[in-house]
C-alpha cells in the first residue's frame, strides 16, 4: 500500500480545496432537488403531470396569457423543457395556444378548464407542503430566510448579468 503523499514545506499549496457538502451551490442544488422530487411523486401519481408541467400550470395558472419564451424565463428551465413540456399538455389537453395578435409566430398559451382544475387541488397540497417543510423554522426564521433567498437570487442575476457581458 502506497503512503500518502506529504507536501514539501514551501511547495506551492495548489488550488484550495472544495468541501462539496458545504458548498452552498451544490447545498441549493440537493435541496432544491430535493423538495422538487417529493413533490413531483405527489403531482406525477395524483395528477399524471411531471415537474416542468406543473411549472407550466403554476405560472399560468394566475389566469396570465403567455408565450413558451415568458413561460421559461419565469420558471428558469430552458427552453427545451418548457417546448417538451408544452407539447405534453397540448396533448393532454391541458393549455391552448394561440397565435399572437401582433406577432403569429409567438404563439400564447392559456390553461384549459382542466389544467385549472388540477391548479386548483394541487394549489392546496403545494402550500401545505411548503408549510411542513419551514414548520422546521420559526416565523422569524422563515421570514429571514425569505429575505436572504431574495438577495442571493438578486446576486445571482447581477453576476448572470455580468457574466454575459462581453469584456
């Protein structure tokens, strides 16, 4: 068995070390995952619908017409997803897409009556859900937590921004 390697006193230290679990990119990313999985298997058995799908119903579920491209940049999945996801529910009966008034090649999607139907039940369990989960906090707690998910979300989108900006 070989001994570990021991680094010279003075030798270059290298790149520092990434600690995966403390890492809160990656923290945000099971979490999220997670939370979405759990609540996908209540919406996939119950109603027939996959994540993507349910983002679908959700934003537009406040009564909003929108296109596919509005959809995407509202709920952050790309455009491949929210284009799959679309085609699903269109098959499913589930929205309806119509050519815009200005624009026919921006087609706007609205939700059928029974895609409201499934917003309607589902709307309940998702807020219950969400209660459970911060029932793990206090009311202060959840209330900063809500605040501090707004700033890193602001941060984000400023260095998103940056990151796109030619130098």
């Amino acid at each position: 068995m070989a001994s570990p390697r021991r680094k010279r006193p003075g030798a270059d230290p290298g790149p520092p070390a990434l600690h995966l679990t403390r890492f809160l990119p990656y923290r945000l990313s099971v979490l999220s995952n997670t939370v979405s999985h759990t609540v996908a298997t209540l919406y996939e058995k119950r109603f027939g619908i996959t994540i993507p799908e349910w983002r679908v119903i959700a934003v537009l579920g406040g009564g909003e017409t929108l296109s596919a491209g509005e959809i995407a940049q509202r709920t952050a999945m790309d455009k491949v997803q929210v284009s799959r996801a679309i085609s699903r529910m269109l098959d499913s009966a589930l929205i309806l897409r119509e050519s815009g008034d200005t624009d026919r090649r921006k087609a706007q999607l609205t939700l059928t009556p029974k895609a409201l139907a499934i917003y309607t039940e589902i709307v309940p369990l998702a807020l219950a859900y969400e209660q459970e989960l911060t029932g793990a906090l206090t009311e202060e707690e959840t209330a900063q937590l809500d605040r501090l998910l707004a700033r890193l979300k602001a941060q984000a989108d400023a260095l998103a921004a940056r990151s796109t900006q030619s130098p």
